[in-house]
C-alpha cells in the first residue's frame, strides 16, 4: 500500500478530529469551510484528500476500525490452551481494547453513543467476533467442552462486549481498562455468580 505523505496524513487526522469535534457541538449542521476552519486546513487540501463529508466519516470508520483490529489480534499459532495461560495474562488483549476506546473516547462517544452510528457499530462487531472466535479456538483443549453452538456462544459474548463498551462509556471510564478486562475475562470463563465456599 502506498505510504501517505506525513503533511496529508497530518491534515487527514486534523480533518479527523475536527469532524468528532464538530459533530460534538453541532451534529450534521456544518459546512466543509466550518470543518476547514476547525482544522485549520485549506478547502483545497479537504478535497484533495476526500471528495465530501461523507467519506471523510467513511474514512475515520476505517482508521478506528483497523486500530481496533490490530489491538485485538490474537496470534493463534503461538498459542496455548486456556489452562497453560497465566491468569494474569489473560486479560492482555482486553485491556488493549479498553485503551484503544479510551484513546479514542470521542470517537466512541460519537458513534456508540451519542449518534449511534450502525455502520461503525457493525464494524466493530465483526471485529470482536473474530477475536472471541479465535480466542475460543486457541483456547480449547481435550477436557473442555463449548457449552452450546459455537456461533451461539460467539453471538452471546461478542453482544456482552459490545454492550460493556457502552456500559465503560456511560459512566465515563470510572472503570480502568485493566479492572474490565479483568472482570470481562472473569464473567466470561466463571459466569455472573461468585461460588460460594463449601
């Protein structure tokens, strides 16, 4: 793929964040010369860069996107089975999701949020429903048995996660990232409900 030159990159992320800002202030009331200015970039260098707002926004779906993907990649070849994993190990990637979203909180405000965005919503779905499909392949072993449909299973926790962002979101990251995917991982493997001692 060919490598952007660093002064269109710079204008494309200004162009960025100055789109979430303004969708904060005034959602679908602006012009491109307001984003420009919001930018500080040319109208010019808007269009050479995007030909309307719509792919400017297509464009920021897909930069997230493919953050959110690289953060979840779980490497399959090298992994272990869920019982050889360090407890402490388990919750890596899942904290990586956390700090990505924090990261990118406006963002995920905007399209989760405060302007439910289907198309980016969908998009990270599909995300978190190949990691928690890898996530279940790497992990198996002889002596565990999936407690239902794989797909169901995958359908059930992948709607869980994305639910918990929103949840993360809402009460404005009280949480840190290491503390939900620690307790994700926990939910996940445990259930809801604490075994009492016998």
């Amino acid at each position: 793929m060919e490598r952007m030159d660093p002064r269109k990159w710079r204008s494309k992320m200004k162009l960025h964040e100055a789109y979430l800002t303004m969708q904060l202030k005034r959602p679908d009331q602006f012009t491109i010369q307001q984003l420009c200015d919001e930018a500080d970039v040319t109208r010019p260098t808007f269009y050479k860069l995007f030909k309307d707002i719509q792919e400017l926004r297509a464009d920021i779906h897909k930069t997230l996107l493919a953050e959110l993907k690289e953060a979840l990649t779980i490497e399959v070849k090298n992994s272990r089975p869920l019982s050889e994993v360090p407890r402490q190990e388990m919750p890596k990637h899942l904290t990586l999701l956390f700090q990505h979203i924090k990261a990118k909180h406006i963002a995920y405000e905007t399209f989760f949020v405060l302007q439910p965005d289907a198309i980016f919503i969908n998009g990270v779905k599909k995300i978190m429903r190949q990691f928690v499909t890898d996530g279940i392949y790497s992990s198996q072993s002889e002596d565990k048995l999936l407690r239902g449909k794989i797909n169901l299973i995958v359908s059930y926790v992948t709607g869980a996660y994305v639910e918990s962002i929103v949840y993360w979101i809402n009460e404005k990251y009280e949480t840190s990232p290491e503390e939900m995917a620690s307790s994700l991982i926990e939910i996940s493997l445990h259930g809801t409900y604490i075994e009492p001692p016998l």
